[in-house]
C-alpha cells in the first residue's frame, strides 16, 4: 500500500451563492493509489475536484502537492504541478481527430508542425499503459467509452502525475470498464496517483482508498481492504440501505403484453427496431439489457403510442393495440416511466400536483362535472410526497425545480398509481441515488408480485440482474438473444452488449 502524500487537501470550502457545494473538506491522496471519491449525486464531488484542477477556486481551505503548499488560479497552475483532470462532460472538438484533440490539450501554438513528434510521444505513451487508439480517427467517429481514453491521452500526454477521472465508467459496458481499471493499475504501478469519481460500489471496490462525501462535507476515508460496499453505502447515504432488492419467486401468469415482429423507425426515418418479438406474463419482469441509443427508446414509444408502429403488432391483455394513441394507451392502464424524465415524463412549468395527474385528468377521480377537483388533486400529491419521500417545500412548487431523484419519484408515483396491468420502464434508475434506486427497485417488484407485467430497459445490468425474470440483450434494435435470469452472467451480458456472440471467443485488446 503507498504511503508518500501526494496531494492534501485541508479544509477546502466552496459556495456556489447559498450553496456550500464542499464544506471544510480535508483529505489526502498517496503516490501510486487508486484514490475514490464516492457520494451521492449532489454530494460535491465535481465540485471539489474542479477545485483541486484549478477550474473552480476555492473560498477557504489549502492545498498542497508534496507536502508543498500551492494555489491554483487556472487549469493551466493545476496542470503544471501535474494535475490532469478527465471531466464529466467531455470537452472534446468533436470535428478534429485524436491526436490532433491530444496536441490541442497543450495551449502550444504552431501545433500542426508538432504532430510528428506528438505522434510519436503519444504512441510510447499508449505502449507503456496498453491504450490502444486510433490516432487518426475523427472524435465524431469514436463511441463514447473511445472518446474517454482521448481525454485520458490528452491528460497523460501533458505530463499529468496524479489524474483525476469524474465518473469515467458511467459510460462504458463492463468490459470497458474492466480495460480502463486494468489500465489504471498499470499508471499506478508506474507512479502516477489517481483521484477516481464514483458512485458505482462495484468499482470502488477496487480502490486503494475510499473518501466519502455527502453533502458537500467528508464522512470518512477509508481503507477499501477494510471496507465493506454495505458500509460504504451507509457512509454515503447516512443510513443502511440493502443492496439486494427482495425478490420472491413467482410463477409467470398469464401472457400481458405479446409483441410480434415489430419495427419502428427513429426520428430520421431509419429503421430502430428492427423485427423484435416478446411476450411478457403476469407476475414476470422482462429486463432488456443495452448501451442507450440501441431502438429502447423507440421500442418503449411504439409500445406506448407515442411513435408509430411501422410492422407487426402489439397485444395487451389479449386485444390488438398496434397503434392506439398514447392516450387510449393510459387509459387501458399502461404505465410508462420514460427514459427522458423532462421531455417526456413532466412538464418543467407545472407544480407538483399537476404532473402527478398528467393524462388523468378525466379520472373520476380528479374531475368533478368535467372541472378538476383541486382538492383530490392536492391529496393525491401530499400522499405522494409522503409515500415517496419528495423533498419538495410544497406540491405546488414547479416539476423544473426539482432535482432529477425527486422529479423521477413523481413519474413513478403517478404511473405506478395509473397503471393497471402493464408497466414499461426505460432506464427508471438513471441518476439516481442508492436510496432512490432501492426504492425503484422495491416499486417494480411490488408491481411484479402484484400480476403485473413489467418491461425494464436500463443500461446499470445491477438492475437488470437484480430485478428480471428473463433477460434480452438489444444491440441495434435486435435483440441478441432472450436468456432466462440464472443462466447468463454479467461478462456474458456485457460481451452480448458489445455486439458480441456468446461462445465465441474474444480476443482481449489489452495484455
Ligand atoms: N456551477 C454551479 N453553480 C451552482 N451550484 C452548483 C454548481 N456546480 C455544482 N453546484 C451545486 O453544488 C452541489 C454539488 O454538486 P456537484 O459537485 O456537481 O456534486 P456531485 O459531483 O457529487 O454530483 C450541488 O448542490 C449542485 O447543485
Ligand atoms: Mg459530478
């Protein structure tokens, strides 16, 4: 285990106005460590380590590299005292190609006479950790996981000794993280530290050392040899929070919603789903595992009426639904949990109250002679926010206000409500919390035992592999094969992800 300091950090506060986003935050990271930051979203994490990368300056607090005290007024400081910083969101130019993205990084002028002997430093540098790139290549080309080892060879590439990568692996299919995590190991034991933003335990676990925020201040550091993830969660959340969703066996039922040979188009005309047959039964959760952007979304619209069914047909319950508007669709009792909480499952500008009964209106529930009954409506949402823990000042404040956690609750709340024998879900957990997503999960198998059938798409196979009876592998709007729950492993449904046949062998890109 390292034990020279690298990087201190004593006492760092930063306020975004009434916001204390880190607040008198101190801990330290040692040469040659895999140093995690874990906390939930909001805990401070961007926000702290865009301070030790001299992006955001600190309002109070010290920093020191090497035991020497240093202040950062700009990226450009942070990276001479060899900081380098792998962001969120990346900054790429999307049009340029890698190495040229790589050599741009530098602030040198007169780049293009330099691409030769940065071809060439860039390539010794991908030898030594076992990166593999193609240098020219346009970033538009690239996926996302590619784009993610520019950024990191541009980081590396300026000289960068300790790198701090905030949350490089939501990205990335399993394999991908596993090379990223066997390439790291590989600049620890060179030397270099690394500062790995996560909220993913999985991960974590393969840290040296673990520092825990939750809002804004550190809980803890600790040793991960010592940890538990059940521990860590409890760090982050402030109270238990059990990893492992309750799930009864159950007998499948009756076929609910049966789907043949069915294709919908993209927004661009071009084919999405492509010929894709299901069924899903009673009591029975039908997972589909997939990077985002392989025809879920256009597969959950069709299903929902909201996007038009090009070929083949949709049954619920028995009566052809191929093609019924959204509406008649809610109003069977199809409950939908869309992928895109603003666009499609709230609208910013309307309370709480008002999204919770969004396409209910004419419920006999809610209307009175045709005039909405505010009085129904303003129980209905105080039930919700109780039941669902909505941190909200009131249920009149406007859906836009909320944070992503707590918008998604009143998605949930309303369809788990709304609907009565169906239950689509498409990435119900994306930004969430451990706490929030326990209690996603507990809402789906609660629907589950009781006789629904569910439809779950999600890109966190935590969730597919916690919650599905069956599991369907989507690449490019087909599925790769529909496997029974206990039967495929989580490398297998990564392989699948990629495109992947099981059974083939696979030629590892690193080592
Ligand atoms: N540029 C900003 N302006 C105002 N508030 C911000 C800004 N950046 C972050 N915050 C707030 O600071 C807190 C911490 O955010 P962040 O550092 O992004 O957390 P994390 O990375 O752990 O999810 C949040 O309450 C967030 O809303
Ligand atoms: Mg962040």
């Amino acid at each position: 285990m390292p034990t020279t300091e690298h990087l201190r950090v004593e006492r760092l506060t930063k306020r975004f106005g009434e916001v204390t986003a880190v607040d008198s935050a101190s801990f330290d990271v040692r040469r040659g460590e895999v140093h995690c930051l874990l906390g939930e979203n909001g805990a401070g994490k961007s926000t702290l380590s865009e301070c030790l990368y001299g992006f955001y300056r600190p309002d109070s607090g010290r920093l020191f590299v090497d035991g020497h005290p240093v202040a950062f007024s700009s990226p450009r400081d942070a990276i001479a005292h060899g900081i380098g910083m792998v962001h969120q969101h990346f900054v790429l130019v999307t049009p340029l190609s890698v190495i040229e993205n790589v050599v741009l990084g530098t602030h040198k002028s007169g780049w293009s006479a330099n691409l030769t002997e940065a071809r060439q430093r860039l390539a010794e540098i991908c030898d030594r950790y076992g990166i593999q790139t193609d240098f020219n290549a346009k970033i538009w080309q690239l996926s996302v996981g590619e784009q993610q080892w520019v950024e990191i060879l541009k980081a590396l590439y300026i000289g960068a000794e300790l790198l701090i990568l905030d949350e490089p692996t939501a990205v990335l299919t399993p394999q991908e993280s596993e090379r990223l995590f066997r390439i790291i190991r590989r600049m620890t034991d060179d030397g270099l530290s690394v500062i790995l933003i996560s909220h993913k335990l999985n991960e974590v676990m393969q840290s040296d050392r673990v520092t825990v925020l939750r809002k804004g201040k550190i809980v803890g550091t600790v040793n991960t040899e010592e940890t538990t993830k059940s521990d860590l969660v409890k760090m982050m959340v402030g109270r238990s929070v059990s990893l492992k969703a309750e799930r009864r066996e159950l007998s499948a039922g009756k076929p609910v919603l049966e789907v043949k040979d069915l294709a919908v188009n993209n927004d661009r005309g071009l084919r999405a789903v492509n010929g894709l047959t299901f069924q899903i039964r009673a009591n029975e959760i039908l997972g589909i595992a997939g990077v985002a952007g392989n025809g879920q979304k256009e597969l959950f619209e069709a299903l929902v009426g909201a996007r038009k069914v090009e070929q083949g047909s949709v049954h619920l319950n028995g009566a052809n639904v191929t093609n019924l508007s959204p509406k008649s669709m809610i109003d069977i009792g199809i409950g939908y949990i869309p992928d895109d909480r603003y666009r499609a499952g709230l609208v910013g500008e309307f309370d709480i109250e008002e999204n919770l009964i969004l396409g209910l209106q004419e419920r006999a529930e809610f209307s009175r002679h045709k005039l909405l009954d505010v009085k129904r409506m303003a129980k209905f949402a105080q039930e919700a926010i109780n039941q669902f823990g909505i941190v909200t000042p009131s249920s009149k404040a406007r859906a836009n206000t909320l944070s992503g956690g707590n918008a998604q609750k009143i998605i949930l709340a309303r369809e788990l409500w709304s609907s009565k024998s169906c239950l689509l879900a498409n990435q119900p957990t994306r930004g969430l919390d451990v706490g929030v997503i326990e209690y996603v999960h507990k809402m789906l198998l609660e629907k589950r035992s009781d006789g629904f059938a569910v439809l779950l798409a999600s890109e966190e196979l935590d969730d597919i592999l916690a919650l599905s009876d069956r599991i369907a592998v989507i690449v490019k709007g087909e599925f790769m094969g529909i496997f029974d729950a206990g039967s495929v492993s989580l490398a297998d449904l990564g392989l699948l992800m990629a495109g992947q046949k099981l059974g083939t062998s696979v030629a590892l890109e690193v080592e």
